[in-house]
C-alpha cells in the first residue's frame, strides 16, 4: 500500500524535471542572431562586445550608406555623449544566405 504514493510523489516529481529539447538553431537563425546581437551593443553602446560580432571587413549598407568597423565605433562614441540616448532596435529579415565562410543578410 505504501508503494503507490511512493510512485505517485517520484511520478510528480519526475514530471517537474522533464524538459523539451530545444530545436538546434539552423544556420540563417545564427547568421540572424549575429546581426541582433551587434545592433544591440550598438544599442547598449559597448565597444569591446561589438568586436565579438564583426570581422574587421563587415559591411553594413545602411540607409544608403556603407558603414564599416570604424563607422560602428564612430556611432557608438557620439551616442555615449548622449546622456539620454535610448536605441530600441526592430529587425525584420528579409533574406540571409551563406556560401563558405561568408554569409550576408538582408533585413
């Protein structure tokens, strides 16, 4: 008789620790995250994570121009004279590829 509330406490249990395993990002959604998180250090205006998420020859055409590494830091050192400065980033991709070891993306 004392079993089965034994195997009703271990089967209550066991049900809290069950976990779904999460799907493997595919290899546009790490492209894509690549992009969020770099807009989100230009957001949160820090230099040293930004270099985490670009190479050296990145290349973003933005609004009709190109900006490279040095652009970014640019943006990033006049919004820290900002005292009130406030970035909300909202990316819709449009379309990523990759070939090699190079990838690009539209949003």
């Amino acid at each position: 008789m004392t079993r089965k509330p034994i195997l009703l406490i271990c089967l209550i249990v066991g049900s809290f620790a069950c976990r779904a395993q999460e799907k493997p990002l595919s290899e546009n959604d790490k492209i894509q995250n690549v992009v969020i998180n770099m807009f989100q250090q230009l957001a949160d205006r820090d230099a040293e994570k930004l270099k985490i998420y670009c190479t050296a020859d990145i290349m973003v055409l933005e609004n009709g121009s190109v900006w490279n590494f040095d652009t970014l830091l640019q943006k990033i050192n006049q919004n820290k004279m900002i005292s009130d400065f406030k970035r909300i980033n909202r990316i819709d991709f449009i379309k990523t590829e990759s070939k090699g070891s190079i990838s690009w993306t539209s949003y």
